[in-house]
C-alpha cells in the first residue's frame, strides 16, 4: 500500500479491530463509502462499484436462499479480486467492516422512507 495524506484511514488501517469496530460505528453510510473508495484506491483494487457488485451477487444466491450471514462468505467472494494482496493482510477485512455497515445504514434508511 502507498503512502497516503489521510490520517484518519491511515487510523482505520492500522487501528486494533477494537478500535476499528468503536470508529466505524457511528460513522454515516456517507463516510463508510468515502473511506472504502480511498482504501480501493490506496491497494489498486477494482472499482467501488465492481466490488459492491460481487458483494450483492454474494448476497443473492441462484438457489433461492437467503444472503449468507457469516462474513468469511463476503469476504472469500471478493478475495479473488485482490490477488496482489496477501492473505494475512487485513486490509480486506477492514474494508469489508465499512462497506457492510455502509449497506446496513442505507437499507435502513431506505426501509424507513418506504414505510412513511
């Protein structure tokens, strides 16, 4: 990973899970996303959008179940995506943690403007 001007995602990358969890918490689907892009763009991975994308396919399944709730799913649908990044490197997992609480904040916010 380069260099980067941005102390606050250099924080999300090298904090404790713990402090990653506490920092992304009350974080607006807005700076989820923001933070995400900056991360796709620091590793040289696909778009934003081409990775959301293999998320929802993950999320949908041909066979008519339901989304996978166990994160190492999401996580090994994208994997091949970033085949220069090792394995033991979690940047994939921190990236995972922002876009998912990205989604759950926009589909609640969505359910909440359908229901009024």
């Amino acid at each position: 990973m380069s260099a980067s001007k941005d102390p606050e995602l250099d924080r999300l990358l090298t904090c404790s899970v713990e402090e990653l969890i506490t920092a992304v918490r009350p974080m607006s689907a807005k700076d989820c996303e923001r933070h995400a892009r900056a991360i796709l763009s620091r590793v040289g991975g696909p778009t934003f959008e081409q990775y959301l994308m293999r998320i929802v396919e993950r999320m949908l399944p041909e066979n008519g179940a339901g989304p996978p709730t166990d994160i190492d799913e999401y996580y090994f649908a994208v994997r091949d995506l970033f085949p220069h990044i090792p394995a033991d490197n979690d940047v994939l997992g921190r990236l995972a943690c922002l876009v998912m609480r990205m989604g759950q904040l926009r589909l609640k916010a969505h359910r909440n403007i359908v229901r009024q």
